[in-house]
C-alpha cells in the first residue's frame, strides 16, 4: 500500500496514539497498530482497528483529563 501524501511505502508498525475526547481530556492508547509511511511518517488507521478504537472511546471516563489503555 503506498502513502497518500507522498507515494511512499506504508509498513506495519505499533504505536502509541492520543485521542482528545472532550474539552480537556485526552485518551492514549498504547500498543495500536497502524500503517506508517517509510518516507514522511503519515500514517493510516485500518478499518478494523479505528471500529474498536471507537468501541474503547465510548467506554472511556471522559471525567478523566488523561487516560492510558492499551489496544492489546
């Protein structure tokens, strides 16, 4: 799969990734897969992993101003 901002190559990686929430809360969630560009770091949540990313965020205690989850 190529990169949609510069044609590079997109390879699997695990990341860590911040997701805001509310106003002031952020989720992070630790170990998600993605495909990231070899060229210039953009990356690309698949399908599959963004719906149970959806499915963690409507869990979340939105309260919180910063929560750690982990993917796995």
């Amino acid at each position: 799969m190529t990169c949609h901002n510069c044609g590079g190559e997109l390879e699997k990686v695990i990341v860590d990734l911040p997701f805001k929430v509310e106003h002031n809360s952020i989720i992070i969630i630790k170990q998600l897969p993605v495909l990231q560009c070899q060229n210039c770091s953009e990356f690309l949540i698949e399908d599959t992993v963004m719906k149970e990313i959806d499915k963690i965020l409507k869990n979340v205690d939105k309260t919180a101003e910063l929560e750690i989850l982990n993917y796995v």
